[in-house]
C-alpha cells in the first residue's frame, strides 16, 4: 500500500491557537475522554471500552433470584470483561444481540469492542460497519448522533488495523477526528497517535512523526485524563506518543533530535525500557559502545526489564519500531 493513497490530517486538528477549542454542546461521546482508545496500551483500552460502553457494559446491581435472563447475560458480559475474559464476554454479548433486539445495537457495540480484543477483527469490522449503517439495525433511517459515529468509526480502525489495512484505519480515523472538530472539541490524542501509526505502518514517516508530535503535545494540554488527583494515564500517553516521534525521527534520519527525545522521554519516565532500548542502539550505532551497554544495563534493571527487546520480531511487529531502528537494535544486540 503505497503512502501516495492516503492524505494527511490538516495539522492540528480542531486546535486553535494552540489551545483545545472550548466546547459547545455536543454529544459527550465525541469528544476524546469517551472516544475508543485506539492506539493505546492494552490495559487503557480496556479501562476505556468499561467507560465508553456505558449502559452496555454497566456493571447492574447483584442479580436477585428473579432476575430476567437479560440481567443476567449483562451482569455475565461485564464481569467477563472486567476479568478480561474476553471469551466469555463475547458468548454473553452475542447471547444479549439475539435475545433482546429492543437493545441490540448496544450489544452489538460491546460485542464489536470484545471482538477486537479478541483479535476476531473481521467480525468486529462488520459488526461497526452495521451500526454505520444509514439504516438502523431494524431498517428505519439511523438517527445516530455524532458523538456514536466518532466511537464507530474508531472502533472500527482499531480492527482494520488488526488486519493491516492502514488506508481503510486511516480514513476511519479521520472521520473520527473531522466528527470532534464538527462538534468542537480538540483531537483525542491517542486518535492521533493511531493516525502516526497508519502513516508509519504505509512508510511514510514524515506524515507519522508530524501526528506523533500532534498527539504528545495534546496529551499535554489535554483534560479528562486525571484519576482523582493522579495524571498518570496522560503521562502514559505523552511518554508513548513521545517515543513513537523519536523513532521516526530516527527513521528520516535526523539521529540527533531522536536521541535527544528519547533522553527526555527517559528522563520522564524512568521506568521505560522502551526508552532506554533505543538509545541503547543510536549509541552503539553512533560509536559509544560504553554509553550503549550502560543504557542497556539500566533498560534490563527498569520494572519491565528488556526481555521482549532481544526478541526483534515484538520490536518490528508488536512495538512497530521503523527499519533503521530495528537494524541498529539488531547490531547491538549481537555484541551482548
């Protein structure tokens, strides 16, 4: 898939001055904090799937022995999920589709989600694209508000990322994104991010690093991140959209400014392998074989550890570090 085929974002995407717009009323749906975290670590996404299924995967009050089978099945699916037993959540939603069609357009949301999870992307490409539909699922006109489009549409990049259809992610999260900015609200970060990784993933790294950049910059001025007084879940996300610039950096040649942003990146968050691995590798490819091992030894001694760092196909194919980058891990690695 050639990168030709697919068009950038306009930059900066629903900020002006380089501040989030203010918000009108809109579907709170649209806006980022109840958008699908596409792009995110596995355990954000599933804290936000909880959120975004809202009534669909509300954990119900304690089934009483006279509750209905579809109070049963809900409770089943959420307890499921929160277990991240996924199988059983998806038995349970698919259950709840058939048996109780007054709702089955929320189920068949929860069941899309779960499916991605577990990896049935087709299934969950098909089950968006019905709740896409211009007809409801029961064939009258969808009266969809803008804020179900925006999860619908992510959603359903998420699972044709699954399936490497970079082209067909990419145009699902421009439509989330153009859907944010009709209802006047910023970007949600880890959107942007996952529009890094489409851009990445068609080889073209200057389209990748402008969003990388876009998205660790609205991390950063972004609100409905906190945890009672904790930000750790938007550091999470700066740090990891952080990283994915500095890679591409070093993808486009430009060694310096990655290793400089990864200095930063680990200076932040100290506990990041990913980080320490990096420079590990610019540095030995760079000439500083000690400065290389110390950075090894630090990233092999963080919380992590740099297990999964020796193993080069999670560095290409789960962590999607850029060619150069995996060449020069690769060099290093055949000294240790």
């Amino acid at each position: 898939m050639g990168s030709a085929a697919i068009q950038r974002p306009p930059a900066r995407l629903g900020v002006a001055g380089g501040r989030p717009l203010p918000p009108r009323p809109s579907p709170r749906a649209a806006c980022r904090a109840e958008a699908p975290r596409a792009g995110a670590p596995p355990r954000l996404r599933r804290r936000a799937a909880l959120a975004l299924f809202g009534s669909a995967l509300a954990l119900p009050p304690p089934a009483p022995a006279s509750a209905s089978p579809t109070e049963a099945l809900q409770r089943e699916a959420t307890e499921a999920y929160e277990l991240a037993d996924f199988p059983r959540a998806y038995r349970a939603l698919s259950r709840l589709c058939d048996e109780d069609p007054a709702n089955r357009a929320k189920w068949l949301e929860g069941k899309a989600q779960v499916g991605v999870d577990l990896k049935q992307f087709q299934a969950s490409v098909e089950d968006y694209t019905a709740l896409l539909s211009p007809t409801d699922l029961n064939g009258n006109p969808s009266t969809l508000d803008a804020g179900a489009q925006a999860r619908f549409h992510a959603g359903r990049a998420l699972a044709y990322e699954g399936q490497y259809r970079w082209k067909e992610a990419l145009e699902d999260y421009q439509a989330t994104l153009s859907l944010a900015r009709a209802g006047n609200f910023a970007p949600d970060p880890y959107v942007v991010n996952s529009v890094g990784n489409c851009f990445a993933s068609a080889g073209d790294w200057v389209g990748a690093r402008e969003a990388y950049l876009e998205s660790a910059a609205l991390f950063q001025t972004s609100r409905g991140f906190r945890n009672g007084a904790s930000t750790t879940q938007r550091l999470d996300g700066a740090v990891y959209a952080s990283a994915n610039a500095a890679l591409a950096a070093a993808q486009l040649g430009d060694e310096a400014a990655a290793e400089f942003e990864f200095r930063n990146v680990a200076r932040r968050a100290p506990n990041s392998a990913d980080a320490r691995a990096a420079l590990a590798a610019l540095l030995y490819a760079s000439g500083r074989v000690a400065d290389a091992e110390e950075q090894w030894e630090q990233a092999c001694t963080r919380n992590v550890g740099c297990g999964k760092y020796r193993d080069l196909d999670y560095v290409k194919r789960v962590r999607r570090w850029p060619p150069t980058m995996v060449e020069k891990l690769e060099a290093f690695l055949k000294i240790q």
